[in-house]
C-alpha cells in the first residue's frame, strides 16, 4: 500500500521536445511522449497500452538530434481511457560491457543530458 512518501533517490528531468521510440522485444514498435526520465528510469505517453513486464528497447531523441538507446522492461504502466492517454515507465537494465547490459557510454550521455537538463529545472 502507497504510504505517500517519496522513495526515488535519483532526480527526474524533462527534455522538452524529446521523442521516444521504443521497440519491445516481440516485435512491436512505436513512438511516444517523453514525460521524464532520471538516470534508472524513463516515463513516456504511448498511443497504445503496453504490457507490462515486457523487455524493451527505448531511443531517446534528443532536441540536439543526438540519441540514447537504453534496454529496459516495463515496470508500470496506465491507462486514461477517458481521455484516450496510456503511460509507460521502463527500468533501464544495469550498464555494463556485458551484451544483456546497456553500454557504458550511454550512461555518460544520460549523465551530461541530466546535468544540463536537471539544472534548468531547479
């Protein structure tokens, strides 16, 4: 049960105008709505409900027209049928040099977007 208490360690940020494509795992793809991300996780606006659990690759396309592919699964996900809205939250996998982990050089980009990105939010 929600306590209400906040237990994120690591910040969130937004890109304005970031794009997401994603790309699970068995076969589907699409884009979305970047909503924010942080350095472990990533919240975007799909146009249809992805399941939950699933392996995923997201692209983050960047403002600048630089890219970060991260591999993840899909730990939430929620659906506004109301308004037609659908939201995903991928956990990015661990990074490492090992093929099942994301590459070391894109938690370098993550970081330097997260240092300009996270500064103008403050």
């Amino acid at each position: 049960m929600y306590d209400g208490l906040e237990r994120r360690t690591i910040d969130r940020f937004t890109i304005p105008d970031a794009k997401v494509r994603y790309k699970q795992y068995n076969g589907s793809s699409g884009m979305g709505e970047l909503i924010d991300l942080s350095r472990s996780s990533i919240r975007f606006e799909v146009y249809y409900p992805l399941q939950e659990g699933a392996l995923i690759e997201v692209t983050i396309e960047l403002p600048n027209n630089d890219e970060i592919t991260l591999k993840g699964h899909i730990v939430w996900t929620y659906e506004m049928r109301n308004e037609n809205r659908n939201f995903t939250v991928v956990q990015f996998f661990p990074f490492g040099t090992d093929e099942r982990y994301n590459q070391p050089a894109n938690l370098e980009k993550l970081k330097a977007v997260e240092k300009s990105y996270l500064l103008d939010q403050i």
